[in-house]
C-alpha cells in the first residue's frame, strides 16, 4: 500500500543541559570522557536546570510538576510546523497517532491530548513501540485498508525521556535529550515523499535489556543494548540500499539517534560517505522515538526531488524498523 509524506515538524526546549553543567554535577564524569565514549556535547530537556541540580531527580514522580512544557504542547508545537509545511489546515486531519517511551500519563493517550491542544475532535489513539514509536505507526497505517483512512493522519511523537533520568547515574544522564517530532501522513494522496520499504521486527526475548518503570527510572544494559543496535541499524541499511538504490539518486542515511559513536561505526561497516550521513545527536542528545523524525524535520528544507532516505530504528522490545523516503517521485 503507498503511503505519502506531506509534511514534517520538530520542537526542542530552550533548555540546554551541557556536558560542562554535567561536569558541575559532580557524578564522576568531564566534558571529554563524555565527547570520547558518546559524542554527545549538550542536549535539551523539559525540566528547568536548577531542578536538575537540586535533586538529580531522585523522585521521578515529581518530574511532572517541575516539567516546563507536556506532552501535549511539545505535541501541539511539533504538529503546528508539520501542518504548515504540508500546506493544509490543521482541520484536514482527521486522525491522530501519538507514541512516546515517557508518555505524560497512562490515560488519557498523549494523542487525545495533544489533539485537544491542535482544537481537533478526531479519532485519537497511542501506539506505544519505544524509540521505533514513528516506525510502528506507519507500520500500522501500511496495513489498513487505505479508503477507510483519513485523508491526512498526523503522527506526533513526544519524548520527554530527562524526566526519568537518575541524575546521579552518569551513564544514563550524559544520554538523554528531550524532543518532539511530528509527520503529516497520507495512504492516498501524493505528498512531497512517498515511504517505501517500511519494516517492522521485534524479538522480545529481549524486552528487559532497556525498560522504564512506571515512576522509575530509566535503566539499560548499556553494551548490550549498543552492540544490538549497531547490528540491527547495519542490517536494515543495507537491506534498504540493496532494495531501493538507484542509479542517479542520492542515497542518505537517517538511524537512531542513540548516539553518536554508534553513528560513526554503522556509517564504517556500511561504507556511508559523511556528506550523505545525518544525524542531530552531537547537540540534542538521544531524544529516543523523535530522534530520527527530528534530523528529517531540521533537514526538510535541503531534500531534493533526487534524495532517497534510509531511515533506521531501533528500541526497547527489543524491536528494530526501517522505511525508505524517496522524495519527488509522488510530488
């Protein structure tokens, strides 16, 4: 079934956490042991700094009163931009899928609330993948019967992941960003990409190697979980390349945002050339599910009708998805 891309959108706090605030933490970590083992420099978060510095967030639960901004308005932010870029009224949509790996509650959905925020009354529901969250929605749209599907649907991702963070935890605190991406999404009408190769597979023998309790912390098997992902992202790269290149198109690559080492080394093992490699890591950090979508958002403006994208995720579950953008084809 065709799926279309009309538009795309990002919000990122003004708030950023850098490695030498981290420093100032005083948890056993310098803005060089950070750049050599993540090449990760600053990222964003919701929760204002002095916060941060006060408690270290021992008690997540109190992440939400100190929170600057919900999901739903990173939401409501994110979607205004990829509404605007689409060029339609914020009514044309008529459904809204949400997924976050630290939705704001366990009801309602993030996608009711952040459509309360757009002032949309539409069918509204959360699937909930982790980091591969964007990937699962498509997956899902690609499944339906395409004249039962809205014309347009918008996919919002909201990740507010610093709120689970244990700030005395060097190894997970260095990591996390917080960001909001969104997408205008279509089964029948041609957009400015069309969305091809998209996959989706899960091997839940795993799902205890990177888990967020529920008003707990944020815990992972770090090398585990990092050579699972290098793998994972190589083998859906070359799958896209092998199935989709062509002669006189541009083949880029887009992977989760985990970090930027990890970036570097599928980049080695696929024979990526810089110029065709993006990523937003380096300066946001991983804001897990809207990593990927975001490096397309910040790029929207530089694609050209010759640009194919191949997009890679990987998540708890464990889970791994990948989908191709070709852009121009359905212009």
């Amino acid at each position: 079934m065709s799926l279309f891309l009309h538009g795309l959108g990002h919000f990122h706090s003004e708030v950023e956490i850098t490695n030498r605030f981290l420093e100032d933490l005083d948890i056993g970590t310098t803005d060089a042991w950070i750049l050599e083992r993540v090449g990760i420099r600053a990222r964003r978060t919701l929760l204002p700094l002095d916060y941060i510095r006060d408690t270290k967030n021992r008690d997540p639960r109190l992440s939400s009163e100190a929170q600057l901004y919900g999901n739903a308005e990173t939401g409501r932010r994110a979607a205004e931009m990829a509404i605007a870029r689409a060029g339609i009224d914020r009514r044309d949509i008529g459904m809204v899928i949400s997924g976050s790996s630290a939705p704001d509650m366990v009801t309602p959905a993030d996608a009711c609330t952040i459509a309360a925020a757009l002032g949309l009354e539409v069918p509204c529901f959360d699937v909930n993948s982790a980091c591969t969250s964007f990937h699962v929605a498509m997956h899902l749209l690609s499944m339906m019967d395409p004249e039962k599907v809205p014309r347009f649907v918008l996919s919002v991702v909201p990740e507010g992941v610093t709120r689970t963070v244990d700030y005395s935890d060097r190894s997970s605190a260095v990591l996390w960003g917080d960001g909001t991406s969104a997408a205008v999404l279509s089964t029948r009408e041609p957009g400015r990409a069309e969305i091809l190769g998209n996959t989706l597979e899960s091997s839940p023998a795993g799902h205890d190697k990177v888990t967020i309790p529920r008003q707990g912390h944020f815990l992972q098997e770090g090398r585990t979980v990092q050579m699972f992902a290098i793998k994972k992202t190589v083998k859906c790269y070359r799958h896209l390349r092998d199935t989709f290149a062509q002669a006189g198109r541009r083949l880029h690559f887009v992977g989760h945002q985990a970090n930027l080492m990890m970036l570097q080394k599928v980049c080695e093992l696929c024979q990526v050339p810089e110029d065709l490699h993006h990523s937003n890591v380096r300066d946001f950090g991983n804001t897990a599910g809207a990593g990927s979508v975001s490096v397309l958002s910040m790029c929207w403006d530089d694609w050209t009708d010759a640009d194919d994208v191949a997009v890679a995720g990987v998540g708890a579950g464990l889970t791994w998805s990948s989908f191709l953008l070709r852009f121009g084809e359905a212009a």
